[in-house]
C-alpha cells in the first residue's frame, strides 16, 4: 500500500513540475511572439522594447 501511495505521490509531483515547467516555457516566449505588435501598438522604440522584454524576464 505504501509502495502505491509513493508512486501516485511521485506521479503527481512529476506532473505538477510539468505543468510548471510549460507554463514558464510558454510565459517567455510569449513576448517574442507579441513583442512587434506590441512595438507598433504602443509606439515604441527597439531599445523600450527591450527595456520591457528585459524587466518581463527579471520579474
């Protein structure tokens, strides 16, 4: 009983760090799918895009 106990645990935290893992993955790339309709939606430069970008990936 304990040795299935374990290896539901076991599964579930795997699935878990899955989930985060994707979730994080998708987060980061999102801006370098949206950063150029973002530029032109805010008007602004590369160099405040990148500001942007920079403080997404800091925070």
């Amino acid at each position: 009983m304990n040795n299935e106990i374990s290896n539901k645990q076991r599964n579930y935290t795997l699935f878990v760090l899955v989930l985060v893992f994707t979730s994080s993955h998708v987060d980061r790339q999102i801006m370098g799918i949206l950063g150029q309709p973002i530029k032109e939606s805010l008007l602004i430069s590369d160099t405040q895009l990148g500001l942007l970008t920079g403080l997404m990936f800091a925070v």
